[in-house]
C-alpha cells in the first residue's frame, strides 16, 4: 500500500494533538517533540559479531 503525500500530511495533522500531548510529563520533556540531537547515533559501520 503506497499513501500519497497529502495522506502522510493528513494523518500527521490530525495526531498533533496527541504528540504534543506526550511531548512533555509533568514538565519534563519527552522525546515525543524532541529535537533528537544525539538520540540516534548511526554507525557507518556496525561490528554486527558484538552485536
């Protein structure tokens, strides 16, 4: 199933609310809104045995 991109921007759209909603827990940021600097760290190379 392929969605266009006017779907993709609905659907986001309308969850907004409840992103923003969980963005932050008694005033202690989530990573619901988050600018994710340093939350994911991608390897060029992953050493997949010690994996």
């Amino acid at each position: 199933m392929t969605l266009s991109e006017s779907a993709i921007r609905e659907h986001y759209r309308r969850a907004k609310p409840v992103y923003e909603a969980l963005a932050t827990v008694k005033n202690y940021p989530t990573i619901g809104l988050n600018d994710f600097v340093g939350w994911y760290i991608k390897r060029d190379h992953d050493d997949v045995e010690a994996i």
